[in-house]
C-alpha cells in the first residue's frame, strides 16, 4: 500500500513538473533576421537557407534534400562540389588568388585560345560577370562605330542601338538600358541614348528600324529572363546580313545558354554565320564569378590600353576553375548527355502536357527548357520547393528549368514524378493573357536575375 501511494506521489509530482514546463518556441535562425536587417532588400528571397549542395541535389538548414533544377540560374552546369572542381580550387587558392592586369597569369592566356577554339572567335576580355561583358560590348560596338572625322565630344552620327523586346542584358547602366522590361528600366532612367527594341524574331520589324545609324544589333540567341524562346533562324540570318550592310555589329547574349547548354558549346552554331562578340558568364567558372567578351580580330584591331579594363576579371584562380570546367564537359562528354538528357526530359513534359491542359506550351533547346502555363507559374515554383524539387517562374507564366548537365536518367524521372505532384497540387487562381498581349509588369522589380 505505501508502495501504490509512493507511485501515485511520484505520478502526480511528474504531472505537475510537465505542465509547469514551459513550451518551446521554434529556434530563429539568426542569419535570416540578419539577411532581413542588414541587406538591401533587392530580392524577394525564400526563407530557408541552403548550406551545401552534391551534385544535382543541395540541402538546407533543416537538412532537407531538394533535387536542383535551376543550377544557381544557369551557374552549377557540373552541379555542386564536383571533385575535381573543388581540387582544382583548392590547389590554386594555395597558389595565388589574384594578380592585377598589369601582369600575365599562367591561365588567362590558355583560356581566352580554349574559348576562341570552341566558339570560332579570335580574342577574349575576361569580366566579372555577364552584366559587365554586355556593358563592355556596347562600349566596344560604340568604339568601332567612330570614323576620325566624328568630333570626340558629340555623338557619333552611328551610334544606335536595336535590342529586343522581352530581353534581359544585366544590371548595369548600359545593360538595363538594352533590357526592354520596364520595371528594370523606368526607376533609372534617364538611361543610355540610342537605344530602341525590335520585336524578337519579327523580320520585318528589325528592317524597318536598321539603318547606317545603327552601331550593334543585341540579342540572347535564347531568351532567358524573357520566358525561354530561341531566336529563328531566319531573323538571325537577316540581323547577321543587315549588320553586315550597315558595318554593325551582331552581339550574342550567350550568358544563360552557351557553353554546353543547347548540347553545343553555343546555341548561334546550329546557324550558318557567326556573331561578331559572344557573350559569356554564368557556367564559365564553375560558380566562381567570371564572364568573358569574345570577340574577333577587326574588332580587336580598334582597342588599345586604357579603353576598357577590370580589376578581378581573368584572375589565375577562377581562370584554372574555368579551363578545368571545360576539361571536364570534353572528358565525361557531356554535351552528349545534355542532348540525351533533353530528350528525356521534353518526352516526360510531352505527356504532362496531355495531361495538365493549363501547361500552353514547351519551349527551348537542350538543358534550358520552358514550361509556359496558361495561370500564374509563380505559386508552382513554390509548391515545388516544398516538395522539394528548385525550379523558378520567369515572365510570370513560364517554369524554367536549368538542371545541371551531370543529371542522369533516373533524376529526370525523379523530376517529372515531383513535377507531376506539384502541377497536381498547385491551386489554379489567376489566369494569363493571350500570348499575343502584353502583361504590364510591375515597375519594380524584386525577382532574382544576373
């Protein structure tokens, strides 16, 4: 009996310490109340944070799995932590880090021959990122546009610029000036004069804007940003003949589809003529900033010493990461599986668009693929999140995919088993516009671009 009323004093003194206890609130991560603090708010970011990634998988605080297909926005081409990438970063952060320009570094040289043999140009700049290789472009389509007789303190009489509409060039003040969305453009404006946008892939248009004002013709060979539509063939033809008339220049934006992502090195190879610059970034260092001009010899010919340059743009360290990204993509052959991969993929997304009769279309070339959807892409990306699948929404109606060119067969099917739930699972509010008409954009933006 004393033993039953022991056990019942120790229950109730259990009880009462258990109800006394006070509850536990959820942990706050500190760097998101300090990413929200300290910041300038020019993202509208997630509230997770990611903290290693492996392959074509990254994984977040909590330790939950997502399986990436959005690669850093076209960055991780070899996915995350790929060995021999981070040996190669390794040995070289013990070596140098950085020398200046005014001095050679065992890789640069090496790179910009690498990158003239694969792309059919003749001389390399090495910027920092796409948005600097595309402001440096202009400069240069500026620089080649001036005859001796052009007074040095007025405009050149060919100095217009015709970009496209729905584009995406950067953040800088020459590269938001040739990007068409307003929302880029409007809040900093007054921006670089001359400029005026053609409707993408629309012949007759470009005619009736080019003349022999026109000092460069710019476009991504595949819109990104823009919603994933590849330029045709024949406005690339006609831009590559009018820029050849008028002594114009054709400036390819291949900083999200070139370098291995169409399964070529770059989209502009399956047309029969070539741009005169190419531009560069994204993939080209492995994630380590490094974007690259790519240009040919007579347009070399017109700059010298002092009339562009950088600082951090050709270090020796993101050089060695980029010549060994290369290495890699020939060795595992890589654009081989880029190509297969794809097939795989638009196969899988055939059958979901039989089956969803909101997905309106599927567009792309390669590993830069879009999903164009009749309603509101946005909430899509984020129930993917949770299910633990990285994709994005661009041009509010269109999912991007930009997988890494390592995935496999089996990762294809994992994503279109989750792609499937989520379309599935999504609610369907907010319906598009027809193609044909234009949506007004907020004027600010606050989603996230190169």
């Amino acid at each position: 009996m004393m033993r039953a009323m022991n056990k019942n004093k120790s229950t109730r003194s259990t009880m009462q310490k258990t109800k006394r206890a006070p509850s536990r609130k959820p942990k706050l991560d500190t760097r998101l109340s300090d990413a929200e603090q300290f910041l300038l708010p020019t993202y509208k970011r997630q509230p997770i944070v990611f903290t290693h990634g492996n392959g074509a998988y990254v994984y977040d605080s909590t330790g939950k799995k997502y399986l990436d297909f959005l690669g850093g926005i076209a960055v991780n081409a070899l996915g995350h932590a790929h060995p021999r990438i981070v040996k190669t970063i390794r040995r070289e952060a013990a070596r140098a880090i950085h020398f200046c320009n005014l001095y050679h570094n065992a890789y640069q040289g090496p790179l910009a021959r690498k990158l003239t043999e694969i792309s059919g140009m003749n001389r390399a700049f090495f910027s920092n990122s796409g948005a600097e290789a595309a402001d440096g472009a202009l400069k240069l389509a500026r620089l080649c546009a001036r005859t001796p007789s052009d007074a040095p303190d007025k405009p050149a009489p060919k100095h217009r610029i015709l970009a496209m509409q729905n584009s995406f060039h950067g953040r800088t003040f020459g590269g938001v000036s040739v990007t068409f969305p307003e929302k880029y453009r409007m809040p900093f404006t007054p921006l670089l004069p001359g400029v005026e946008f053609v409707k993408f892939s629309d012949v007759e248009d470009l005619e009736s804007k080019f003349d022999n004002t026109v000092c460069a013709v710019i476009f991504e060979t595949i819109q990104g940003e823009g919603g994933v539509h590849p330029v045709s063939e024949a406005f690339w033809n006609r831009a590559r003949s009018l820029a050849t008339e008028h002594s114009a220049l054709l400036i390819a934006d291949e900083i999200q589809c070139g370098l291995g992502r169409t399964g070529r090195y770059f989209a502009y190879q399956k047309f029969p003529s070539k741009p005169d610059i190419v531009l560069i970034a994204k993939p080209l260092a492995a994630g380590l900033p490094l974007g690259a001009i790519l240009t040919n010899e007579a347009i070399a010919a017109r700059i010298g010493p002092g009339l562009h340059g950088t600082t951090f743009g050709g270090g020796p360290l993101v050089c060695a990461t980029a010549l060994e990204f290369l290495s890699i993509i020939e060795d595992k052959k890589l654009l081989e599986n880029v190509r297969d991969r794809s097939a795989e993929l638009r196969e899988g997304l055939a059958k979901l668009a039989a089956k969803f009769d909101f997905i309106r279309e599927i567009r792309g070339e390669g590993l830069i693929l879009g999903i164009e959807l009749s309603v509101d892409g946005n909430p899509f990306a984020a129930e993917a999140l949770r299910q633990g699948l990285v994709i994005n929404c661009t041009h509010d109606f269109t999912l991007r995919l930009l997988p890494p060119f390592i995935i496999t067969s089996a990762q294809v099917r994992e994503f279109l088993r989750l792609l499937e739930l989520v379309l599935a699972k999504t609610p369907r509010s907010i319906s598009a516009a027809p193609a044909q008409t234009a949506v007004n954009p907020p004027r600010f933006a606050q989603s996230a671009a190169r």
